[in-house]
C-alpha cells in the first residue's frame, strides 16, 4: 500500500460526531440534543435484545427489561408450574425487571441470550398466581401450617398465591400496616374459604424468619460435675420461635417483682431481727470479750446486710418503674406495634 494510499484510509474514529464550535450547534439546533441510545436523562439507552422464551398461551408487555407476562403459573420453563398440569385454574400475572441479571456473578447474561423465567436470578419481581406452590417457587422455609409441611418432599399443595421478591423489599403505609390472616369477620353470609373452597383456619401463622432458615440447631453447653469440672451436653434449640406478647410479658415479670419482693422482705426481717439478737446477746457481766465482740459483728451487719437489702429494695422499685410501666423509659412492651 503506497503512501498516499495510507492517507485515504479512514480511522475508526471518522465515524464519530466531532465536536463543533457553540455557534455552529446554535445555528443546526443541536444544543440540548442528547446522543442516540445513550440512556441520558431517561432516553432510550442500549438493549441487550433478549429473547425471553415464552409459552404459546402467554401475552407479553415488554419494554428492553421489563416485562408484564399474562398466562398461567409458569416459575420456570414450559414444564414447570401448574399451569403445564391444567388448562384453567392457574392463570398468573408475572411482573418482573432485569431477566437473570444475578447470573454470571452479577453480570447479566450475554445479548441475545434465551431466558425463561427464573426466580433465582431476575433482579425484581411481583408474582401473582391462581393457583401455585408459592413456597417451592420462590425456595422460602416450610413452616408448621403451610401446605405440604408435611410432605417428604416438601412440596406444597397449590393455592393462589402472591409473591414479592427484590434485593430490598418495603412495605409503607401513611396511617398504618397491617398483617392479617384469617378469614373476613364483616360478612353477612357464609364464612370465607380459601380460593379452592377450603376450610380457612381460626387463625393461621404468621412466620417472620431471617435466613431462610427454620432448621432446629445442636448447642453444647457445660455441666458442672463437680471438683471445679465441667462435663458437656447437646441442647436442641428451635431456630423459630414464638413471639412474647407484651402484656403477658409484663404481668409476668410483675408477679416475679413480687415474689423477689417478698424474698427481700424476709431477709430484711431476718436482718433486723438478728441484729436484735446480737445486741442482747452482747450483754454479758460475766464474759466480758462477748460485750467486745458485739459492735464487732453488729456494725458490718447494718452495713454489709441491712443496707445492702435496703438499697437492693430502691433498685427493684426502679427497674420496675423503667421497664414495666408504659410511661418507663425503658419499656418493653412497644406503643406502635401490637401482634396476637
């Protein structure tokens, strides 16, 4: 290639838009104009062109990663869900963002990759099924009173169901949240059955569990066995446990407020009344080293014994005003969140 060959070559970089002097992009009106497909300021931003692979009775809404998918309950591929089992009955609703963007270490997948849903790996979805096992699709814990909590296999019998899944999910209510379960209590007719016409429960659990794990764990704990050793010992400790009401809790430590008082009140009876003792024993004309010996035993008595129960007495009065009474700046019991 000669040299003036060479200098007709054209660069990658002639293909690019050269910046322009103010006064020309003023003149072609230009100055505010964003690029194309650079995603500024809400623009249309490049697409990875996914190729979601749908099932024939499915319509999609879809606008580059979002999408709203009418059908039937489908977690997975065509095979999944009970929407593969029947033909009525299942119908779903499947909101989701960022088609398996988790995969690849957070990377996404590749353009023009085929995705089908994918509970583990989309980025954020909000699911709602006639009919599912919302438990087994979405891998959340069995607990006592699901469906199927009593399968080998942990698989649930389907009901309709709605899930909510994100890196950060919030519930916010302006005037308040509720979490209810149990039947409507309003209705003038027969009482409310689950969506298959089932029984409902009088009041079905509700099950707050961080990890994802309900799975009784093993603890050992030391025994002392005597001669300053310690043997040791398996305790099971349930990881799900129920919740303390407040008003139960109080009325409880309350009646252990009184049993420690009346504990405290014999031993300062007793207190005074050797301290009584101790002074008429002390009078003696004939030994003389007992009426020595009696300031002896009955100043560390007041000091050690009585004082010590009195002040004892003053801090289980205030403990009790801190953390029992509503109006205590310790409180337990809270004033903005109540549960049964």
């Amino acid at each position: 290639m000669t040299r003036k060959n060479k200098r007709n070559v054209s660069r990658p970089d002639d293909t690019l838009e050269k910046p322009t002097p103010l006064t020309e992009r003023i003149e072609k009106g230009i100055v505010n104009k964003i690029g194309s497909h650079t995603g500024i300021f809400h623009t249309k931003g490049p697409s990875l062109k996914l190729e979601y692979i749908g099932a024939p009775n499915e319509y999609v809404i879809k606008n580059d990663g979002s999408y709203i998918v009418l059908g039937t309950d489908r977690p997975h591929n065509v095979e999944s869900g009970t929407g593969a089992l029947v033909s009525q009955g299942a119908f779903s609703i499947d909101s989701v963002v960022g088609r398996m963007a988790a995969a690849n270490g957070g990377k996404g997948p590749k353009p023009g990759t085929l995705v089908a849903n994918s509970f583990q790996t989309d980025a954020a979805r909000i699911y709602i099924s006639q009919l599912t096992d919302m438990d087994h699709n979405f891998g959340t814990a069995l607990c006592f009173g699901d469906p199927g909590y009593f399968d080998p296999e942990g698989v649930g019998l389907p009901r309709s169901g709605i899930g909510i899944k994100a890196d950060l999910v919030r519930v916010i209510g302006r005037e308040g949240v509720k979490i209810v379960t149990g039947p409507m209590t309003n209705t003038d007719g027969p009482r409310e059955t689950n969506s298959l016409g089932g029984k409902l429960a009088v009041a079905p659990p509700i099950h707050l569990i961080a990890g994802n794990n309900v799975t009784p764990r093993e603890v050992n704990i030391a025994i002392p066995t005597g001669n300053q050793s310690h043997g040791l010992a398996t305790a099971t400790i349930e990881t799900l446990q129920p919740v303390l009401l407040g008003g139960n809790t109080e009325n409880a430590l309350t009646d252990l407020v009184e049993l420690i008082g009346e504990i405290w009140a014999s031993l300062y009876a007793l207190a005074l009344l050797q301290a009584g003792y101790n002074s008429v024993v002390g009078i003696d004309p004939l030994r003389s080293w007992v009426a020595a010996a009696a300031p002896a035993t009955l100043t560390p008595q007041m000091t050690n014994v009585i004082n010590t129960l009195w002040h004892s007495r003053t801090n289980l009065l205030c403990w009790r005003l801190n953390y029992l009474e509503q109006s205590g700046y310790k409180s337990i019991q809270s004033a903005n969140v109540s549960t049964t």
